[in-house]
C-alpha cells in the first residue's frame, strides 16, 4: 500500500484540524481502507468558546461525511471531558448515547458526531485513525483469523473479538485499555470490522495504518488467487431481455422502480464461475457495516431471474423472522447484489448512486472471499451479528424520518440527439426528477465526451440511422441499468429549404432516414424493453410544420409528419402493453443549434421586425427556449398524463395557423 504522506502538503496545513482533514483525505483516497462514508477519524485539539475560554474537544467525523472528500466541517468539535465520563457509564442505548453526543456537541450547528466519537475519546492519543481495511478485515474473516492476525502484528496490535459498534465497543475498548501499555501499540483490530491506528503525530498514525495494512496485504498475496479463464460473450438481446424482466419483478418486490445493473468484469465472471459460487454469496459480508447497504446476503441467479428473486425473498423473511423482536420493522424484501451464476454479478438499488455504493462493496467483498479461501474458507459473522446491525436501532430510526424523493427515482430514460438544444434541455429535465438518463448523440465524441448533458448517467456516441449501433447502444443501457422506462426520440435535422419540384433526392432521403425511419427503428429495439418496463412511455419530438406547413420545407415536414402518424399507430398498438405514446410539437425555439444569430438576424428582417420581436412573434408574445420543451415533454412522460396516450401538444407559444 502506498504512503500519499506530501511534506509540503502536509507544511501548508495551519491548525491541527487542517492536519486532521488532510490526512483523512489521503485515508479517504483508497477504496480498500473506507467505501463510501466508511472508517472514521479524529484529533484533540482546544474549542475556543464565546467567553474566550479554551476547552478540550475532540474533533470528530460528522455522519454524513466522506472521508475521501471532508472538510473543517466535517469535524464537529465534541466536550472531551463529557464523552469521557459517557464513556465511564455501565450502560447507555445507542438512541440515548446520540442524544447525549448532540448535548456534547460545542458547536450546535455541526452534524451528528460519529457512533465511535467515544471510543475516540478513550483512546489516549491526539490523532485517531479508523478504516475497514480489506486486508485485514479478509484475515479476520477465517478461521483462525485471531492467532493468523496475532502472529502477523505481534505485541504492536491489540486483537480484540467483534462487538456491536457504538457504546458497547467503546466500553470493551476501555476495559481492555485498564490492562495494556499503550506505548506499545501502534493499532487495534477489531474482529470482522476494521482497524485503529493512532499517534501524538497525524503522519506517524497515519502511516501506521498504511505499514500494517501492508503486513496483511503482503500475507495475503502469500496465496495469490489464479485466475480462471472466462468467456463474456457478445450481446443477443436475451440476457438483456431476461434482466429487464428481474428488474419489473425486483420493481414490484421494493414498491417502486430499481435499477439492476449485470456486470460483465472478469471478477464478477470468474466469481460466477466458481461450483460453489451459490454458498459463498450467502455466507455474509465483508464487514457488518456494508450490511445496511447491501444486505448481509446476495442473490442466487440461474435460468429463471424472476423465480429466483422470489425464493430470495422467502429466504430472506426467513432470516428476519428467526432474529426479529417485536419492535422490529422488516426491511423491504429485494436483494442488493447477486451472483448470475456463470454470467457475472447483479446489483440492484433505487437509484444511479445506491447503485454505485452496492457494486463497489460487492467487489471488494468478492476479491475477500476469494482471498480468505485459499487461507481456510470465508467465514463471515453469524447472522444473529448480523441482524443486529443490519436492524440497529439507529438505522431503524431512519425508517421513521419522511424522506421525499424524486419522481423519477429509479427509472430509466434514453433520450436521442442529447448533445444541444431540446434533447440536452430533455435530459437534464429528467435527471433533475431523478431518472437514470442514457443520453445518445453523434454529436459525442466518446461515452466521456464533455458535450451534453452534465448530468446523465451514461453518454454514447451514436448515429441513430445505424441501427446496429442504436441496438448495440440499447443493450449497453440494459445492462447499466436493467430496462429503458422512458423514450424521448428527438434526433433529427432540418435540411436546407427547397421546393417539392426542386428537392435533391439524396437531401430526401437523408431527411426521411433520420426525421422518420430512424424514429422507426428506435421504437422497435426499444419496445420488447418497454414491454418489461415501468410505468413505460414513449415522447415523439415533432414539429410545428405537422399541423402547419410552410413551402419549401418538404423534406423535413413530409418526415415530421410521417413520424406523428407513427407515433398514433403505436398509441394503438403499444397502448394494449402498457406503453404510452404522444407526441410535441415545437416551434420557434431560437436557442437550438439551428438557430444562429446570423439566421435569426436574417429572417427578423425578411419580415421587417427586430430580433427581439420576431422571438416573440406568438400569441402569447413569448419568447420559447429548448427547458420549457423539456418541461412539457417531463409531464407528458410523468404520471400527470398517466392517462394520455396519442395526443399532439404544440409547444410554441400559441400560432394563429394552428388555432
């Protein structure tokens, strides 16, 4: 592992707090020490009140915190002297132990204190490190994994068996601390759940910590996993289709959409591969925490996805029932991760960013049971362990606080011609209502193109014309997130003017390919996912030129308007399966890619009139952009018109042709 420790970075650092985030931060900067919010750090230091007087704080981890990422105020300053006489209690809940720490609290404002601010403060140093080292945590999980870690860190290490974090971790620290010199020490493991390292000086703890996971990352490789030769093969549609069909069911299981995501990564294969593959993703995590992300167990996939995530299911109330007490609520019932056996891993949550968390702890979880194998078999906590972190009474009391989420959450939508104008407008609509968006255009340079919308999930250059490509691009989308829920097919140009005797046949072409097949084919790769899909519906982008043509814009009005006849025909055909089709009509949008200001200056003047009126040249005197097309094609997709289907609503601010 190695030192990040800079010198004169470090130099730049004015206040022990100053040190104490930056040495979080390069903590924070490794995946296999703390996931996500994982692993805590502190230091003593004084709190210099209103009167002036200096008292002793500890500066503590805030919930809600990344240490990969914290600041000053993600160390709100704690009474030391408070949580060391906390710490001297024979007993505390963990409900009265944060109301206690918010009483500690010398800042009012700072966030919740960490579950660990009291071990934190019995421990006898200025600077305190916790992380979830992989390594380590991995030799804890086998079995002699207490004598193997024993061995390893001799006397430096104090080797303590798992207990509940909060409280009742803190008194088994002190009750330890009575007997030990800590002098000695450089870290204490705690036994399927992570390590502390501390010091008088932020680098020596922190590279305490780096210099004992090293010692287990070196043992580890002593048994080097081989890997296994894997086939990933290219996509047929069928395994994307059967994905599509878990996720509708994991969608009724959780109560409302999920994403699923099939990662195809030569460790999730290999893992997949494995004859007992099936065992080990039961047989617990890698650390208690990733339980309350993940849940303690994973899924078993074969042949039949949907069947297989209802025997989940049974198999988890099972596991509820045999440890639950009477003040218990039951989780939902949906896995988090599973093994698709000889396929890869799957993972499921409610949206793009739950989603990443369950598969970056499932890969290292993975990587762990594959290594604490080969030293004598994965042997996580017993599920009664489990339980009581998974239902901590914490966790369960953020069950009670109302959380509104967004409309969209968990749902899926693709939008075409997502690079500018109405498409880019759409997309970032529907990620603001928290949709999972897969934008497409052949306007992106690559998937991480900085054209487009800032905020969707997946980004790919695709020509919409290419069917091949669309299809390859609409199995990518399936395999990120499972399904496609909602379609905005907006891709499409508006050729140079000309008049029907005087039209190029190759410009004709071009328009009909792009302003109405492409729209075809879009439909058709994307409707045996829409079938699967939920609360499924489909926004055609047309125009103004459908109800009102103008001469000389042929092409792209026989299109458009071939297009809308398309998109009524499937109202009727697609409504019997649940889907939804209508339609927008656009017009007068200046700020799309067509409209230049040397274009704009131009037909201003054709009709007399400035710039600023010829905006607003509508019966509402409004001047439209490309967000209020968005707006309208948001609802028309949401289920304020969950009872529409085939309807064409101009967006133009009122045209007296139309009316």
């Amino acid at each position: 592992m190695d030192n990040r420790w800079n010198e004169s970075d470090a130099a730049a650092c004015k206040t022990e707090l100053d040190m104490r985030v930056y040495s979080s931060r390069l903590l924070g900067a490794e995946p296999s020490l703390v996931l996500h919010g994982g692993g805590n750090t502190s230091v003593k230091a004084a709190f210099t009140n209103v009167f002036g007087d200096s008292v002793p704080a500890l500066y503590v981890k805030g919930s809600g915190w990344d240490l990969k990422t914290i600041k000053a105020a993600g160390f709100p300053p704690v009474d030391l002297a408070y949580l060391k006489r906390l710490g001297a209690l024979a007993s505390l809940s963990d409900v009265d132990m944060m109301r206690q720490l918010r009483m500690a609290l010398l800042d009012p404002s700072g966030p919740n204190p960490s579950v660990e601010a009291i071990l934190h403060a019995t421990i006898p140093y200025k600077y305190v490190d916790h992380t979830h080292a992989d390594a380590v945590v991995t030799l804890s999980n086998t079995p002699f994994g207490t004598q193997l870690l024993s061995d390893l860190f001799g006397d430096e290490v104090l080797i303590l068996p798992y207990t509940m974090p909060g409280f009742v971790l803190a008194r088994q620290v002190a009750e330890a601390a009575m007997h030990i010199d800590w002098r000695r020490l450089k870290g204490i493991v705690l036994m399927h759940h992570g390590i502390f390292t501390f010091h008088e000086e932020a680098r020596q703890s922190y590279s305490n910590m780096i210099d004992l996971v090293s010692k287990a990352e070196k043992h580890l490789a002593i048994c080097s996993v081989s890997n296994m030769p894997i086939s990933n093969r290219c996509a047929s549609g069928e395994d994307e289709l059967a994905l599509a069909k878990l996720r509708k069911a994991a969608s009724r299981l959780f109560g409302a959409a999920v994403l699923v995501q099939w990662d195809k990564s030569d460790w999730a294969c290999e893992f997949a591969a494995l004859e007992n593959a099936d065992e080990l993703i039961q047989r617990g995590p890698l650390t208690p925490d990733h339980s309350i992300h993940t849940k303690p167990f994973g899924a078993v996939f074969g042949d039949k996805l949907p069947s297989d995530l209802a025997q989940f299911a049974e198999y988890y109330r099972a596991y509820f029932d045999s440890h639950c007490l009477s003040e218990h609520q039951i989780l939902d019932l949906m896995p988090r991760f599973g093994v698709w056996l000889n396929k890869g891993m799957v993972y499921l949550a409610a949206n793009a960013k739950r989603l990443q968390i369950v598969r970056d702890i499932s890969t290292h979880t993975l990587r762990a049971i594959r290594n604490a194998e080969a030293f004598g078999g994965w042997t996580a906590l017993p599920r009664q362990d489990l339980f009581e972190v998974e239902y901590w009474e914490l966790e369960q009391a953020k069950l009670k606080a109302h959380h509104v989420k967004p409309e969209m959450e968990g749902m899926v939508a693709l939008v075409t011609g997502a690079a500018s104008g109405i498409g880019l407008a759409t997309a970032e609509a529907l990620a603001a209502r928290g949709a999972a968006v897969v934008a497409l255009d052949v306007a992106f340079a690559d998937s991480a193109g900085n054209l487009g919308p800032a905020h969707a999930e997946m980004r790919l250059q695709v020509d919409v014309t290419d069917k091949t490509a669309v299809q390859d691009a609409i199995y990518s989308a399936v395999r990120q997130f499972g399904g496609i829920d909602l379609l905005v097919s907006n891709a499409g140009s508006f050729p140079p003017s000309s008049l029907l005797a005087e039209i190029d046949e190759v410009m004709w072409q071009q328009s009909l390919d792009l302003n109405l097949s492409a729209h075809l084919r879009l439909l058709r790769c994307c409707e045996p996912f829409l079938c699967e899909g939920y609360k499924p519906a489909v926004v055609f982008v047309g125009s103004k030129n459908v109800p009102a043509p103008g001469p000389g814009a042929g092409a792209y009005s026989i299109a458009k308007s071939g297009m809308t006849q398309m998109m009524r025909i499937a109202a009727l055909e697609l409504g019997k399966k649940g889907i939804r089709c209508n339609a927008v009509h656009p017009n007068a949008v200046y700020d799309t890619s067509i409209w230049t200001e040397e274009v704009l200056a131009n037909r201003a003047a054709y009709y007399g009139m400035s710039v600023e009126n010829y905006k607003r040249a509508n019966v509402l005197g409004t001047e439209l952009c490309s967000p209020d097309v968005a707006e309208v094609i948001c609802a028309l997709l949401s289920n304020q018109f969950a009872k529409t289907t085939g309807a064409q609503v101009p967006v133009d601010g009122g045209n007296e042709r139309i009316i």
